[in-house]
C-alpha cells in the first residue's frame, strides 16, 4: 500500500471534523423516525414497542452521540491505520480459546446486523460512494481504484452504529427496531456526506481516477457450450476449422516435444486421427492463455501441455472424459491457486515452488498414465492440506480444546435428543422440562466424560431422568404409589448429588426441589386414579370395515419397508465417544439447506466471508471430527476464525459466506474457441 500523501490527509481530517454532526444528525433524524412513523413503521403491529424505544432514546440521547461519535472516529481511525502499516484487520468480537478467535452466537448476530446496514448504505449511496472511491484514490495517489483503500466506508460507519447501539443495553427487539432505522437515516446522510465531499474535491481541481472495466474469468456464466455434457467437447474439436488447426509443421513446441520423445512405432500405433491431436493441442494453448489470469500458475499450465498429449497418444478417448484426472488436475490447481489475494503473492509463490517437483516428474514421464496423474492429484492435495497444517502447527492446545468441545456438543445434542423421547407424551412442570433439557444434559456430560466416578453410580445419574418423569405421573394403582413412594429417597439424593457436580445455583436448586415436593407429596396423600374405563367398541359398518382393512394393508407395507425408522435408544446405553453425525438432507432452501451445505465442507477449499461488514478471501483449512467446528483464514496470514457449526449454519442462510465460484479453465477455453467459432 502506499503512504498517504499531504492532500489524502487534509482530506481526512477535513471528514473527521463532520462526524459529530454526523452522529448527532443521525440520532435527531431516527428520533424524528421513531416518533412519527410513516412508511412500514406507520403499520407495524408493536406500536408500544416503537414509542417506548423513541422514550427511551431520548431519555440517553446524550450518551448515545458521545458513543456514536467515537465509534466513528475509532472506526476511521483503524482503517487508515491498517491501510498504512498492514496491521491485523479488526477481529470480530467472540469468544478467545487460546489464541484463536471463535465467532459465537453474539459475533454471528453482530455481523449478520453489520452486513444489513452495508448492505442499506451501498444501495442508497452507491453513485456517490463510486464517485469518492475515485476520488480517494486519486489523492492517494493510486492507480486503480481499490474500496478498501477508502477509510470511510460503509462498513466502517455499519460497524460503528452498531458497537455504539451497545451502549444502551437494549432488549433483542428493541435493538434490531433501533438498527433498521438509525440503519435507514445513515444511508440517507451518508449520500449526502459523499457528494458534498465529492463537490469538494471537485472545486479544488482533483481528478477522479477512472473506473476500469474487468473481466472476471472466475466468474461463473452461462455458456455456449457445456463441456461436461458427454462428447461436447469432441465435438467442438471436429468443428475447428483449417484456419484455427496446426498443420504438423507449425505444431506448437508442446506437441513438438511430445511427439519428437515418442518411439516411432508407439506414434504410428496410437494415433489414428492426428487432426484430432492437432485439435486437441489448440484447446491446450488456449487454455495456457486463459490461465494468465493468474500468471503464477500459467507457466505449470504451459509445462503440463506436453504430459496431457503425450497422455492422449495412450488414451484417445481423454477428449471424451473430462473427468479424468488430468482434466480434473489442471483445473483444481488453477482453482487453488487463483484464490490467493494480490496481498498474498509470497504465499501463492511458495506454493507454487512446493508443488514444482510433482510437476516436473510428471513432465518428464514420457508415457504418462492415468495413474500418474491420480497419484499427482494426491500430492498435490497433501501439500495443501500442509499449508493449513503449518498455519494450525503452533496451536495444538487449541485444536485438542475445540476436538473435547467438538465431543461434547455432540454428545449434548445425543442426550437432548434422549430427554425429548421420555419427555414425549407425558405431562411434568415447565420447570422440571427446562431442568431436564439443560442443566441435567450437563450432569450427564460430566458424568459420561469424567473417569472419577464408578459405573453404578454413573448410570443412576443418567437414569434420573426417566425416573423423574414417571415419578410425576399420577399413580392409578396402590402398587404404583408404593413405588413411588420407595423411589424417592434415592432419586432426591442423585438430583441433589447431579446439581452439585455441575454447581447449580443454590436459589434454583430450592426452587426445583420445592415444586417436585408438592408434587409428590399431593400423589402420596392422595388415593390413586384409577383408569377411565373405556366405552364399548362400537359396532362398525361395512363401509368401515373395509377402510380398516385397506388401511392395516398400507401399514403393513410401510413397516416392511420401513422397519423401525426411528429407533427408541435408552439414555443408559448412549456412547461416551465421539459419534459421527449423519449427513442432513438437502432441501432448496432454508435451515434445511444450510446444514447439508455445510455438511460437504471440506478444507483447501476457498470461501467468501463476510466479517464484520467485509468481505475477504478465505480458505477453510480445519474441520473437528463431528463437523462441530471450522477454521478459515482471514485477511492476514495468520488471522484465523473458528466458527461453530450453528453460527456457519446462520451465516450461509443470511447469504455471509460462500464458496468461490469459479468456471473450469477447459470450460473457459472452451467458450473462447467458441467465440472464434462465432466470429
């Protein structure tokens, strides 16, 4: 990056100079809001909650400026320092296991709330936030027009709304309400405050850098030719006409090589059609030019010429396959390679250099196989997965706290499932449910992963909650009261011991045991309830009968081939190890969805990430055993986040990470002989 020149930070001071009024513009506009709500707020159903919130919005309005004020200028204040020294980019707030920053439920929400108010700014804003890229990037001296250059973006100010809402301590409903209007009022001042800084720089004599148009060759399009359909790209061969075939002599030195290093008689055997070699020679130099866009992998391309022709004098029918491994190669390494950001051309050439050797020996095979590129695929594969695990090398403390984590979230989710099945169809106190569901799936975890304890004492605490439930369930019989009466001596003590293992406070300790005394005190004093009788069957029709009938029919069949599609596990026999999930079902669209995409995760794979409003390049390189747990890259090298499962869920269904599309480099050679073909 270059340093910011004498006019780029008169500028600067010159904007930080309009931000408290800014800040106070912004409050008094969504006051105004608030207090008279047109549009969508003029029919929201809370209307309370929109009044309440404007009287309390006065009440700290005060405060709320003096926040929003320096969450501004703190948020101005990182980004140009960033710019200039290459700092770390600003970690999203998380919690801290180790040294690694792990996004929870809250980050996730604040990122989600971030990104909405980007999102607001840059279509309010986006002619005159275009127009004071360029003209921040004229006065900084830069030639091409980069957002992240801008001190004063959108995501900056998105980020500041939303750090100073914090100060106010507002309840989940009032706060989102608070964000979408103060949301709404700083995109409407922000357009203001662009243009008027533009009209400025305008009178002063400053010339915008020019917007350039570019071709993004990663960028997925509908093309003319799909060359995965079968034969597609046979066929486009045989269509290339004379002008755009080699004749033998002016082959390329690809072709030159391969076939001069093939025996004679090993040519005159394989090669049937020589025009299609010829073909096939051209789709390889046109996919060397289209791989310049990335110029660290371009010279590997061109080299892996020779090995793809020499393979297709063994193998014909590889025009045919675009599955085979060699296509497949070629288009995973520029893949991998091309998601690497400018900022990060050391690491791109290092990786470059680690993979040289396996391109090379393939090269040098003259009768290459199949096999060979399978076998170079792997080494390939292995050393990015090195790559990430030199990244992860000094962190191994924090990798064995996320795999226990990993565990333990599994099994919770094991024995919530559990308690969900003995709580199903019986009747117990709101209570003692929310007891069951949370603090006691904790005693059972620390029971299953702790070794000081002997098995018959472990499984009575696991026991407990079948036990708790029946005992709540009225007794219809004597013998069923003298049961429950013998039982409750020991269930009381295994609760009592349970929520001492896991330091349940004292005040909710009293609670539960005081309403499970009512209780079942009231079913002891009392006489059991008997059964209802049940009325006599009544006589059915013949109409009726024949319905039965038809019906136990389809059941039968539907158990026979679906037998036992839900299995009743007891608590007892639940696994104390780690448990791999099964993988969820794909739907359209929703929670559904996101958790099937989640499921084919994989790392060395490159991803969009939005953090706190940005958007960065970002490559996973560390998933934990049961997928509880994913680790990406962030903008610098050794910036790594480490999202929870549910938090990747709510970023994929809010559209805030994604998978790098990118076309196929034969795909992309393809469309351009197509283009020829066209024109």
């Amino acid at each position: 990056m270059t340093s910011e020149t004498p006019q780029f930070q008169a500028h600067c001071e010159r904007l930080i100079g309009l931000l408290p009024e800014l800040a106070n513009s912004v409050i008094r506009r969504t006051l105004e809001a608030l207090r008279a709500p047109k549009g969508d707020l003029a029919v929201a159903q809370d209307r309370q909650l929109i009044f309440g919130l404007a009287s309390l919005l006065q009440q700290h309005q005060l405060r709320f400026q003096e926040a929003l004020t320096h969450r501004f200028q703190s948020e101005i204040a990182m980004a140009r320092q960033s710019r200039q020294t290459h700092s770390e980019a600003r970690k999203s707030p998380g919690l801290k296991l180790d040294e690694l920053s792990l996004v929870d439920e809250s980050a996730a929400e604040t990122t989600i709330e971030v990104a909405r108010t980007v999102q607001l700014i840059d279509l309010v804003t986006e002619w005159s936030l275009r127009e004071f890229q360029s003209y921040t990037a004229a006065l900084r001296g830069d030639p091409d027009i980069h957002a992240e250059a801008n001190p004063f973006s959108p995501a900056a100010f998105a980020r500041a709304l939303s750090d100073a809402v914090s100060v106010l301590q507002l309840p989940g409903a009032e706060r989102q309400l608070l964000l979408r209007v103060a949301g709404k009022e700083l995109a409407r001042l922000l357009h203001r405050f662009y243009g008027d800084a533009n009209l400025q720089l305008h009178q002063e004599g400053v010339i915008p850098v020019e917007y350039k148009a570019v071709i993004n060759p990663h960028a997925p399009a509908a093309a003319a030719l799909d060359v995965n359909r079968p034969g597609a790209l046979d066929a486009l061969l045989q269509r290339l006409p004379a002008a755009l075939q080699m004749s033998p002599s002016v082959v390329t030195a690809a072709l030159d090589r391969a076939l001069q290093q093939l025996p004679l008689n090993q040519l005159g055997a394989q090669v049937d059609d020589p025009h299609a070699i010829q073909s096939l020679s051209q789709l390889l130099e046109r996919m060397v030019k289209e791989s310049g866009s990335v110029p660290a992998v371009q010279p590997v391309v061109q080299d892996l010429q020779t090995s793809m022709i020499r393979l297709a004098l063994q193998e014909p029918q590889l025009v045919e396959n675009l599955q085979h491994p060699s296509w497949q190669l070629i288009n995973d390494l520029v893949s991998y390679v091309g998601g690497f950001r400018h900022d990060e051309a050391a690491e791109q050439h290092a990786f470059i250099e680690q993979i040289r050797p396996i391109i090379d020996q393939l090269v040098s095979n003259t009768s290459p196989q199949a096999d060979d590129f399978v076998q170079a695929r792997q080494a390939i594969q292995e050393a990015i997965d090195a790559q990430s695990a030199e990244l992860l090398a000094s962190r191994e403390a924090t990798l064995k706290a996320l795999e226990e984590a990993d565990h333990l979230e599994t099994l919770k989710g094991l024995l919530h499932q559990q308690v969900e099945q003995h709580l199903e169809g019986h009747t117990v106190p709101i209570v003692v449910s929310d007891f069951l569901r949370g603090p006691w799936v904790d005693v059972m975890v620390h029971v299953m992963t702790q070794g000081d304890m002997d098995e018959q004492e472990s499984h009575g605490l696991i026991n407990v909650v079948e036990e708790l439930v029946t005992s709540l369930q009225r007794p219809t019989t004597l013998d069923e009261r003298d049961r429950l009466r013998a039982m409750l001596p020991s269930l009381t003590e295994r609760l009592r011991k349970g929520m001492a293992l896991i330091n349940w406070p004292p005040k909710l300790r009293g609670d539960l045991m005081e309403q499970l005394m009512v209780v079942h005190a009231r079913y002891l004093r009392s006489p059991p309830a008997p059964a209802t009788p049940s009325e006599p069957p009544r006589e059915l029709t013949p109409h009726e009968i024949v319905s039965q009938m038809r019906s136990e029919h389809i059941d039968s069949v539907w158990e026979q081939l679906n037998p036992d599609p839900e299995p009743k596990v007891h608590v007892g026999a639940l696994p104390t190890v780690p448990m791999g999930l099964s993988a969820a079902e794909d739907t359209p669209s929703g929670p559904e969805a996101a958790e099937a995409w989640v499921e084919g995760l994989h790392p060395g794979t490159w991803f969009k990430l939005s953090i706190q409003g940005e958007w960065v390049n970002s490559r996973l390189i560390w998933v934990s055993r049961n997928q509880r747990f994913f680790m990406f890259t962030g903008r610098q090298t050794d910036d790594i986040h480490t999202l929870p499962r549910q938090v990747l869920c709510n970023l994929r269904e809010q559209g805030l990470v994604t998978e790098v599309q990118q076309r196929s480099l034969v795909q992309r050679a393809a469309d351009s002989l197509m283009g020829d073909l066209g024109d």
